[in-house]
C-alpha cells in the first residue's frame, strides 16, 4: 500500500465535466499485498476484492481522493468483482484478470428485470470508475459458449442457462475505459446499463465465432464516447438498446453517444436495436471500417420493441467484405416482410425510425447492398442518403419508407441495383 502526490487534474467527459481525479494523493492497493497469487491456478477473488475495497475506503474517508488496484506480473484467476466509486482498476500490460471456469462462483444477481449472473467485473450506483492497464480481462468464454450450445433462446436474459457478461455498468456514471482489452466473455462483452458519462477509447474486444458476444451494448444509457475500438465478436460489434421485448415500461432511451475511429471484424455489425422500448436518439458514427462483418449500418426493432429512433447519422464508412450494407427493418427477426402486409394499431411499443442520415459510404464485396424498410403504420421518414456507393452481389430493396438520395450508386451483379416498392418513395433517385 502505497501514498504518491498527484497532480490535479479534471477529465472532460462527453457531454460533462467529470471529476475522475482531482487529487492531491491516491492510494495503491496492488492486490499481492492482500493475497492474491497471480499463478492462474489459485483463486484470487477474495484478495482482488479486500484490495478494491481498501481502495474505495481511502476515497471514502477522504484519507485519499482516488484509488489504484494493481494487477501486475501474472493472470489472476477469479469470479465476479465488484469496483468502487474513485478506484482505478489497472490490469498492466502482460497481466490477466482471467475469469473462473467454474459457475457456481458466479452469484445469480437480477438485471434487466430478468435473474442472470454476476459478471466478471461490474459497478453498481457507482461513480469515478476508470479501468486501464494495457492488460487483458479474459472471461473464459468457451467454457460457457459449450455450456448453452444447443439450448434454445441462450442468446437473451432470464433463460435457465445464464451466461456472465465481461463488464456492466449498473446504475454507474463518470466511467473511462481505455488501453484495454476485453475478450471471450460468457455472454455480452461491455454492458452500460441506465449509466451516464461513459468513455470506451483505444479498447480492443475479442470473441470471434462465439454466441452472443456483443462487444459494447448501451442499454438505456447516455452521453457515451466510443473511440478507436477495434471489435471481432461473434454477435452486434456495437449494439445499442433501451427496454426489452414486451416491456411493460417505462424505459428510458439511450441517446447522445457518438461512436469514432473505430474498426470491426466479425461480428454483425454497427446496431441500434432490436430492443428499444426507450427509444434512441441523437446517436452519431464517424469513420468507421467494417471487415467481413454480416452487416455494416444497422437499424432494427419490431412492433413488440419499438420507440422514437431519430437524430440518427452514419458518415465516412468504408465496408469490405459485409454481407449487408445498410439494414434497417421494422420486421426483425426478418429482414423483410413476406406477401402482403396489414397495418396493426399504434402503440407504445411501435418502432418509429425518422431523421436518419447515411453520408460518405463506400462498400465493396458484399452480398446485398441494403434493405431499408418500415412498417405501414410506421414508415421510416426523413432518411437521406448521400455519396453512397455500394457494389454487391445483389441490389437495394425499399419498402414503406420516405428517403432521399443525393450522389447514390448501387451496382447489383444480379438484377436491379434499386428497388423501390409502390408503398415507397424516394427523391433524387
């Protein structure tokens, strides 16, 4: 345990100032001193977890004004923990928090309205978090991938086989996560969940070819930064959502969250949906590269877990490789409806997609250039396209929707490049 001065410094987050660590001393609690054995073998739960709390209590006695937990040196086996207000968690470069292999050290925990288990590493009403390191946090994943492989319905929350996911943020604000990497989690990699204030930057997520491993899914959060991410998952590399499936409500939305500089390999792509009972809004992506993901641009409900979707945009995206360009749907699970389709009565669970903007998109190599279609009692209004440019096996199909193209170029090697059914318009085509 150790007392070093600091200088103060304030952190700007996204859409506030965040006082990660004004201080004129912090404490290090490096997680040998309580215990821990770093060999891979022995548990080191118990001793990461005294060391998080020493920490956190030094903040709250105000003996110091932040804390730093030392992961160094080895891989530290472990089940859940359970990170403080102003504690640093650092896992340094060439060290590993390695989650255990075994489910009864995963406490059954509620989340979402649904009992699941307790992830490897969270925060609860917490604030003044920052994870960082240059190390990994490797959750085992495989492990529970075989565990659930042939279950029906183990990719959602409350089924009888439950899964931990990497990191959640309950309830938490003022969270940084950099210089990181997150990999082969049970379930969903980086959750925030009803949180505000969070950055995700110079992060890689890992979990290729495996079962719902969602990357970063921010549910019901705002004022979010995602910034130089690289992501190669097995399921949504960014999914954003807010409520659930049949939510009785109220659900808040998941809004001001910009996504940069980031790269994803495998995986489904850039998403918002399909659960979003709270709505989504003012959500912008910036230069973007996909690679041989199953979609790129992806907005997707259903009238079971729809809301306002709007303030939306999508600029200087290159694709190579991806399966479907552009995918937005009011029919997901499908992509698209089948014969004739009936209006059904408005309600609050209703997907309204509106004021969407898809600029700067270059995608080459894939299978279908885009699917843009709402619903008859919900079109999608106000979507503009421009500078798009798209070559794929096969064209671009509109339904139900009011869009409007500028400098658009769809190149189908089979059939039409565009198109556009009668319950459909398009300007500038």
């Amino acid at each position: 345990m150790r007392f070093v001065n600091l200088v103060a410094v304030v952190a700007v987050g996204f859409g506030s100032v965040s006082a990660w660590a004004v201080s004129e001393s912090t404490k290090t609690c490096d997680v040998r001193e309580y215990g821990a054995k770093g060999d891979g073998v022995a548990k080191d739960t118990v001793a990461i977890q005294k060391a998080v709390d020493a920490c956190a209590a030094a903040v709250s006695d105000k003996s110091a004004s932040t804390g730093i937990v030392m992961l160094s040196g080895g891989t530290f086996l472990s089940g859940p923990i359970s990170l403080k207000s102003g504690t640093t968690f650092n896992v340094a470069a060439g060290a590993t928090l390695l989650g255990s292999p075994d489910r009864e050290d995963y406490p059954k925990v509620m989340f979402a309205r649904h009992e699941t288990v307790q992830p490897l590493v969270g925060s609860v009403d917490a604030e003044n978090i920052v994870i960082t390191g240059g190390g990994t946090i490797d959750g085992q994943g495989h492990i529970w991938w075989e565990y659930v492989k042939g279950v029906k319905d183990s990719g959602v929350l409350g089924t009888d086989h439950p899964r931990p996911m990497g990191m959640v943020f309950d309830h938490s604000k003022h969270i940084r996560v950099e210089n990181i990497t997150v990999q082969n989690s049970g379930f969903w990699q980086i959750v925030p969940y009803y949180a505000d204030d969070l950055v995700f930057r110079n992060v890689r997520i890992l979990a290729p070819h495996s079962p719902n491993t969602d990357a970063i899914d921010p549910f019901s959060s705002s004022h979010i930064v995602i910034d130089h991410v690289f992501s190669s998952t097995g399921d949504d590399n960014i999914a954003i959502k807010s409520g659930a499936i049949n939510s009785p409500g109220p659900d808040a939305p998941s809004e001001y969250i910009t996504i940069t500089d980031c790269t994803f390999e495998n995986g489904h792509g850039l998403s918002i949906g399909s659960e979003v009972a709270g709505g989504a809004n003012h959500i912008h992506a910036e230069r973007i590269h996909f690679k041989g993901t199953d979609q790129g641009i992806r907005i997707k409900a259903n009238r079971d877990r729809g809301h306002d979707v709007s303030d939306i945009s999508f600029k200087d995206i290159d694709m190579v490789d991806v399966k479907t360009a552009i995918l937005i749907s009011e029919y997901y699970p499908k992509v698209y409806p089948e014969g004739e389709v009936a209006a059904a009565p408005v309600t609050r669970l209703t997907p309204f997609f509106h004021d969407i903007s898809i600029e700067n998109v270059k995608a080459t190599g894939g299978d279908v250039a885009g699917v843009i279609v709402g619903l008859p009692e919900s079109p999608v209004l106000g979507l503009s396209l421009k500078n798009v440019d798209i070559s794929a096996k096969t064209g671009m199909k509109i339904a139900y929707a009011k869009v409007a193209f500028k400098n658009v170029k769809v190149t189908a090697a089979q059939g039409e490049g565009i198109t556009v059914s009668p319950t459909a318009s398009v300007a500038g085509k």
